[in-house]
C-alpha cells in the first residue's frame, strides 16, 4: 500500500512539472516594449497540442528577449523552451564552411584546391572543381538528396557517408560546367566533410567540437551522425497531417554531415552568432572570408557566400541561412550594422521560420528599417505551368516499360492505363540488395516526347532508335539533370 502512495505521488509530482512547463513565459520587466507583438508572430503556433518554434533575439550581444511556443514533444507534453535542441538542417553549412577556412588558416588545405586532390575517387569531368566552388554552390555537381530521392530513398531510411558518396561517384555528368552557374547542391557540403575529414584525421563533428562548439561554449550544439544517438533536448518534429487535424511525426535517419545536421539551441546558436563580432574563433580575416560572397567566372557576384547568404532586407544588410529537414525548420538572421540577430528554430514542417524572424526584425527594428514591408509572397516566383498536349492511348502505350539508370542503381517502370503515362514503381538496388517501392507519380505530355511529374518536379524527355522506338529518357530534376535510362 505504501509503495502505491509512493508511485501515486511520483506520478502526480511528474504531472504538475509537464503542466508547469506548458505555462507560457510571463512578460518580465527587462523584456523589450515590443514583446507582445512579437509573442502575436507565434500565436498560431502557441496553441494547445500544436508543435511550435523556440526564438531567441540578441542585440549589442546579448539576449534581449527569448521564449519558446508550442510542444517539443506533442505525446508527453513537453514545452518548447530556448534550451530545447533542433536539428537546423542546411543552416548547418555555415560550420562546414568554417571547418573548411579554419584548416585553410591551419595551412593543410587552400579554397582554390581541386577537390580531386582530396577526393581521387570523384570522376574526372575534364573541368577544375575546387573547394571554392563546392562553397560558393557553382560546382555544377548534382544534388544527392535529390539523387536519393530518385533512387527510391526514403527520408526514414538509414544512408551513410558510404551510400553518399557511392552515389556521388557513379554520376557521369554535371550539371554545368564549374563556376558558370549558381546551383543549391548539397553535394558540395557533402564532399567538404569527407575533406575535413580527410585533411584534419578528425570527422567534421569532431573537428567542429574541438575548434568551434567548446570554443565558443555552445554546450547544447553536436552533429548527430548516428541515427541511433540520443540528443538531451531534442525537439521531435511534425507534419500536419493531409487530412484532417492533428500531427505526424516527420525526423530522417541520414547519417551524412557537411550539408546539415547540426543539432542545437537558439541560445547556442546566437554564441556562434557573437562570433561574428568578437572573432574569437578563427579572427577577423576568417570571418570576412566566410562572408565573401562568391563569383561566376564572367565576374558576376552572387548573394551566397560560403554556408551564408548575404543581401538586404528593407535597405539593412542581412547574413542569413535557413534550414529544412524532415518536420524540422531553421533559421539564423543577422543584421551585422544594427549587431542585431533572430534565431528561430521549429518543429513544424509548414513554421515557416523565415518569415517569422523577419517579422520579428521588422517590430524590433522599426525605428531603422528604410524601406517598406514587402508584400506577402513577395519572394515567390513561381513558374509558368506548361500546357498539357494531347497524346493518343496506343501513343502512350509505346513509352510504357522498364528504364534503368546506371548512375541511380534503379529501374522505373512506366504504366499506360485509362489515357494516362504512369511512373508505377522504382526499384532501387543501391543497398547490393533489391527494394521495389510502389509510386503513382502521374507523367503529363507537355511535348514531343515529353512529360512532367509536377508533384515531383522532374521531367522525362524521350528518345528514339532509328526506327522511331522509344529507347530512353533523360530525367531532370531541378538540382540534379541530365540523368540517363535506358529501355531495358
């Protein structure tokens, strides 16, 4: 009887803590005036049983407001404080980018290096590839997410360094030559880590512990490069749901680093922010290194830098990077003149951190804004939609079949029925073994012998043999093209 007492009150005492921890954060006398305001930019976001985001805003250096909204933990009903911890995604690639410039500044590597001095294995494209242009995303190299995802890989599954870089090597093409265009690709990020480690004899995680998280005290901060490790603080991360109300659980199991995940807090995040100014991690010549922003090879300048996009916002100069993966969602805004910064880290796929901290910036940096709020949907430039052709049954039957791709590892196999082009399965075989995955990704006729997935945004255009027999495709898909299948 006694022991039951004792089990009631252990569980009743656990049950006053979560429900004390769901108690939104008083307004405190040293908040700035603003501060409800700013607490209406999350309010969707603070109601009960919602995922939400932590924020953390720091002036002259310090933290003048901080506060978390909504649940890291929807089932046990934990609150998002600024301590909860987050997987930032691609703003993690502004610590590869560092890595990079510290073993740079160390001697043992130079930006200009062609990567093939480090990475042998990596085909030769008959063009110079260097360290600059993996961090300044004009490397031409294809997206290996995006490859993935061509594969049949499944956020959820277990990839390595291994299977990245296996995937990396077996492209045959670039996208562009280096250096003449600007292109997202994580494969560059990717590849930097495996140099890092390569160079330095340390993984990246351990690299960037040693000489930049215990440096700058960022205690809360770790690359999580096993699926299995568990991260104290860690924030779960959520979809809403197609359907009705109610929330997903959405995390990944990719093991790679270099192009994300960095787990970490908004309190740690702006430690690293602070760096920018008092350079006490590799100095002032680094740090302006790190924030150059890049060149194509006809002397055009970009907005990206190494890890770090650079432009303004309402007439302020701007240092920024988001992040997005699985449910999880990032974002680091600095406006280095005002030495003012936004750091804001959900766990909701649809959060939106972006918007968020410049709608922070815009109420607590009213008075010095120089231009007005751009309108909703300002920054969205969406593509004209192709007309869709018509295309006979029997025409459609004749692309319909199995097409492999030595560079992917994988067969699609294509379906005609009730008028339409089907893209029904792919079957994947980069693991050494054989997993099908059932799809229905709709192909629609936009051409002659072309067609569009637009839920997948990726483009198949056919080829003829001399007798006018379909005989393969070419498959673009935004960050990675030019992929060859052939008929089997």
């Amino acid at each position: 009887m006694a022991a039951s007492k004792r089990i009631l009150a252990v569980y009743l005492a656990m049950a006053l803590i979560v429900s004390i921890c769901v108690v939104p954060r008083a307004l405190g006398a040293n908040d700035p005036p603003e501060a409800k305001k700013v607490d209406e930019v999350f309010a969707d976001v603070a109601k009960p049983g919602s995922p939400g985001c932590a924020l953390a805003v720091a002036r002259g250096g310090k933290i003048i407001y901080e506060k978390g909204y909504g649940l890291a933990n929807i089932e046990e009903g934990v609150a998002i404080t600024p301590k909860a911890v987050f997987d930032i995604g691609s703003t993690s690639k502004q610590f590869t980018a560092a890595s990079i410039l510290l073993l740079e500044q160390q001697g043992k590597l130079s930006v200009n290096d062609d990567v093939h001095k480090y990475i042998p294995e990596l085909p030769d494209y008959g063009h110079k590839i260097t360290l600059l242009n993996l961090l300044n995303h004009t490397s031409g190299l294809r997206d290996y997410l995006a490859l993935f995802e061509l594969a049949g890989v499944n956020i959820d599954s277990v990839t390595t360094d291994e299977d990245a870089l296996g995937v990396i090597i077996r492209q045959k093409n670039l996208n562009f030559e280096p250096g003449s265009q600007w292109l997202y690709s994580n494969t560059g990020f990717f590849l930097l880590s495996v140099v890092v480690k390569r160079v330095s004899g340390q993984s990246l995680p351990e690299f960037a512990a040693t000489n930049i998280f215990k440096p700058l005290g960022m205690s809360q901060t770790l690359y999580r490069d096993q699926h299995s490790s568990i991260v104290p603080g860690r924030a779960l991360a959520y979809d809403p749901k197609e359907r009705g109300d109610g929330f997903t659980i959405d995390v990944s199991y990719f093991e790679q680093t270099g192009d994300g995940a960095v787990h970490t807090s908004v309190e740690d995040l702006l430690k690293w922010d602070e760096n920018f100014y008092s350079a006490k991690v590799g100095g002032t010549n680094f740090l302006a290194e790190l924030q150059e922003r890049g060149k194509l090879n006809d002397g055009k300048v970009l907005e990206y830098a190494k890890g770090l996009f650079v432009h303004d916002y309402r007439g302020l100069r701007t240092v920024e990077h988001g992040g997005s993966w699985g449910g999880y969602r990032a974002q680091l805004l600095r406006f280095p003149d005002q030495h003012f910064s936004v750091a804001c880290l959900c766990n909701l796929a649809n959060a939106n951190p972006e918007r968020r901290a410049l709608r922070v910036a815009d109420i607590l940096l009213a008075s010095e804004m120089k231009g007005p709020i751009p309108a909703a949907g300002a920054e969205e430039h969406k593509q004209a939609k192709k007309e869709t052709v018509p295309v006979a049954a029997d025409q459609l039957a004749s692309y319909a079949g199995q097409y492999s791709s030595e560079e992917l590892f994988v067969t699609y196999v294509l379906d005609a029925a009730n008028g339409k082009l089907i893209l029904s399965k792919i079957q994947n075989g980069m693991g050494g073994g054989f997993l099908q995955t059932s799809v229905h990704w709709e192909l629609r006729p936009v051409g002659k012998d072309e067609f569009l997935a637009d839920d997948e945004g990726i483009t198949l255009t056919f080829s003829r043999g001399a007798n006018q027999q379909i005989t393969a495709f070419i498959l673009g898909a935004g960050r990675s093209t030019g992929i060859t299948f052939t008929r089997k």
